[in-house]
C-alpha cells in the first residue's frame, strides 16, 4: 500500500530511506572522487596523464552506460516494480570493486594502469546501475512540488553526510595506520560494508507503485529495445526544459565533482600541508554544503529555485578567487573560504536534481510517457562527460608542467617543480569556474518555474482522473455483459 499520511505527505521513515540511500555510495564516491587521483599518481605510482586517461575512460563508459540503464530501467517489469531490483542488483559488483580500487597490485606502470581500468570500469558500471534507477525512484514516491523538493534535501543530507564521514574517519586513520597504501585499503572496506547496508535500508523501507499499465502495453509491442531506445531519444531533441536541465546538471556537477580532485594536490603541494589536512579541507567544505541545504531549500520556495542557484553559484565563484590567491601558511582563510564556498555548493547539490520531476511532469502532459529514468540518465550523461574531460585535462595539464609521480611505497612527498606548482593553482581556478558560469547561463533561460509546475501537475490529475473513469465505465460494461 501506499505509504502517504495524507494526499501530499510522506512519511518521515520514507523520507529518511531514500537519503539513507545515497550514505554508502556517497561514502564510496565521495572518497573516490577525492583521493582516487591523487592515489594514482602518489601511492600507486602512475603518471598524471595515464591517471587523467583511466579515469576519462572510465567515466565515458559511465555516461554511455547511464542511457542504457535509464532505458531500461523504465522498461523493467517486475512484482518488485522497476527501480529496486536494479538498485539491489549491482550492489555486489558495486562493492566489490570499490575495494579493488584502493589495492595496489604491483609496481610496475604497464600492469597497474590496466588494473586500475579494468576496476575504475566495474565500478563505473555498477554505481551508474545503481544511481540512475535510484535517482529515478524520487518521481514515483511523490507527485508533490515541495514534498519532492524535500526528498532531495533528504537525498543530499545523506550523500553530504557519507561523504563527510568518509573523510572524518580519513583524518583520524591517519594517526591509526602509517603505511599509506594500508589507510586507503581499509578506508574502501568500510566504504564497501556501507554500500551494502545503505542500499537494503533504502530498498525495504521504500514504496515502489506498480508499472502503469501504459507502459506494460507499449513494452509488449516492442521487439527491439534498442531501437525503441534510439526511436526514443530523437523528440527528446525538441524538448527544451530538459536539454537546459541536461546543461545546468551536467555543467554544475562537473564543477562539484572537479573540485575535490584538485583539492588534494592544491593541499599537498602548494599549501605544503599533509594527507590528513586534505581530510579537513573537503570536510569542512561538504560539511559547510550541508548546512548550507537548511539556508537555500525554505529560500527556493520564497524566491524561487533559478534565483537560489544562480545566488549560490556566485558566491561559490567567489570563493575560487579567494582560494587561487592564497599562500602556504594562510590556514585561517583556507577554511574559512572553503566554509563558504561549501555554501555556494549546497544550491548544485539541491536546485539541478529538485528539477527533474518538473521535467518529466511536463514531458507526461505533452506525451503521456513517464521517462523520468531515461531523463536521469542524460543528466548524468551530461554530468559523466563533463568530468571525463575535466580529469583529462587536469593529467595532461599536469603531466605538462612536469609534475612528478610517487614510487609506489615511498610514503614521502615528491617534491614538485614551480611549473608544477604553478598548475594546480590554474587548475584550482579554472577548472570548476568554467562550467559554473555556464551552467548560470542556461539557469537563467530554463523555461519551467512554480507556477508552470503547478498547472501542470494540475491537468495531469486531471486526465488521469478522466482516463480512471474511462476505464471504469468500459469495466462495468464489461461486466454487465458476461453477467448477461
């Protein structure tokens, strides 16, 4: 049965297991997109422009293999419905190899570069067979404009706050454990053991609606998925709210993610701190985004959400420049600019995901689909092949301007050339400034608002309620004609 406490409302156990979904993987994810870099090229030895080459290779599979499984997940019929089974699916290929990311197998550069592909992959793999019907899973718990709003400040406290305790428990096992290889191995066990435990609290607490009968009909006059996924994709072409929210996501993400796989370097190398320092710069920095949902999510309802974003995104910007000017030593405004930028921060984790049931509400009332699955997937696309071409330039940027990678086991810093040095403060600048400007670009000329939202929602209760009656009549008749 449905798990609403009246027409508009969930529950606050529903609530918090969809954010509890996205704890173990924002702990996995958060730790790999921090350190997995810097681990590369300062604990398992490899050049920064191999690193920049597995990992722009591993997340180009990733943003093709998130249209697949958006596709599909729609599609998939099951008495479970179509989001979990996927979801608990992948959790054991998804785990796994988050712990073989953090095993360094040999010392020679030829075998860890494949190795390290080969896993980067697999993880992609499942983690995109993971988030795509995880994220989807948001349009079926509620139709409602604010409830759903409050389901991603959910989502991201959880996500915030595995990706926080990661770092914590970074920081800490670093005064535990002394061999560096040995710290990022047990940090990916706890990490693998929260995957799991996140993604079954996640999948038994929440409520999954049958498959409408809609799409049952139209998956059975399909002979060919794929082709029905390529006949699928050209309207989309045409549809402008959603080609904007593939823009803003992908573009915003791609800063929120870049970020913190220079952090460690600007840290390390030009700051001349330590590996726990890089664990309390990123803390403090997501910590600051969590608090910073409580600030922008009861604004987004007054303002509206484009004027929160693009509020958020400056004072992020902001922040970059005060960080490109720092010097070693300069630790007060370190953090103190990382706390703000953290603030700025919180509107890309909240406004971009928050607009995709406007989408995919919008898109039902001109097309009577529900694709919000496949939705999901561009905007990962989008997000995926933004940060494949951002962790590309940042190794070949480097690998440019002679930085120079660790011997695997030498647990001392390499020290860096100024060319080196000079580069990871270009690339802290640059890199995630670039797509935020963009992406407010595009925020400023996305179509949907509270106002259209809400009309819309409005004459889809409509025709469901007249396609309701509709089938109830032909019912009755039916009915009455094998009664007679």
């Amino acid at each position: 049965m449905n798990d609403h406490s009246d027409q508009n409302q969930l529950r606050t156990t529903t609530r918090v297991a969809y954010g509890v979904g996205d704890l173990g993987p924002a702990m996995a994810g958060n730790f790999l997109l921090v350190f997995c870099f810097f681990f590369l090229t300062n604990v398992a030895g490899l050049p920064p422009d191999q690193a920049g080459v597995i990992l722009m290779l591993s997340n180009l599979c990733c943003a093709v293999s998130t249209l697949v499984v958006g596709f599909l997940s729609d599609r998939t019929q099951t008495r479970w419905g179509r989001r979990r089974v996927w979801m608990l699916g992948t959790t054991p290929i998804f785990a796994i190899a988050c712990c073989l990311h953090w095993w360094v197998p040999t010392s020679d550069d030829g075998v860890n570069f494949v190795y390290y592909l080969i896993v980067a992959l697999l993880f992609q793999a499942a983690s995109t067979g993971y988030l795509v019907p995880y994220g989807a899973l948001l349009t079926d718990l509620s139709e409602d404009y604010h409830e759903r709003t409050r389901l991603t400040s959910y989502r991201f406290i959880g996500a915030l706050g595995g990706g926080a305790g990661i770092l914590l428990l970074a920081r800490f096992i670093a005064d535990w454990v002394g061999s560096a290889q040995q710290q990022f191995l047990d940090l990916g066990l706890v990490c693998a053991l929260s995957i799991v435990i996140s993604i079954v609290w996640c999948c038994l607490v929440t409520y999954e609606p049958s498959t409408s009968s809609e799409n049952s009909s139209a998956d059975k006059e399909s002979s060919n998925a794929f082709r029905d996924f390529w006949r699928e994709m050209k309207p989309l072409l045409s549809n402008r709210p959603l080609l904007f929210l593939i823009g803003i996501y992908g573009l915003s993400w791609t800063a929120v993610e870049l970020l913190p796989g220079i952090l460690p370097y600007f840290v390390v190398n030009t700051m001349d701190l330590d590996f726990s320092a890089v664990a309390l710069m990123v803390l403090i920095l997501q910590a600051s985004a969590m608090m910073g949902m409580f600030l922008w999510n009861p604004l987004t309802q007054q303002v509206g959400k484009k004027t929160v974003f693009g509020v958020g995104t400056l004072v992020w910007i902001l922040a970059e420049v005060g960080l490109f000017r720092l010097h070693a030593g300069d630790l007060s405004f370190m953090y103190g600019l990382a706390t703000i930028a953290g603030l700025g921060m919180a509107t890309a984790y909240l406004v971009p995901t928050s607009m995709l049931p406007e989408v995919a509400d919008w898109d039902e009332l001109q097309t009577g689909k529900r694709r919000e699955g496949l939705f999901y997937s561009l905007m990962l696309f989008g997000q995926k092949m933004g940060l494949a071409l951002g962790l590309f330039l940042l190794g070949q940027f480097l690998s440019w301007s002679g930085f120079r990678e660790t011997v695997p086991g030498d647990d001392l810093v390499t020290l860096q050339p100024d060319s080196a040095l000079f580069a990871v403060r270009i690339a802290m600048l640059v890199l995630p400034i670039l797509p935020l400007l963009a992406s407010l670009v595009l925020t400023y000329f996305y179509p949907l608002n509270q106002q259209v939202h809400q009309d819309t929602v409005t004459q889809l209760q409509q025709r469901r309620k007249g396609a309701n009656a509709e089938y109830e009549d032909a019912d009755a008749q039916l009915q009455q004609q094998e009664a007679g």
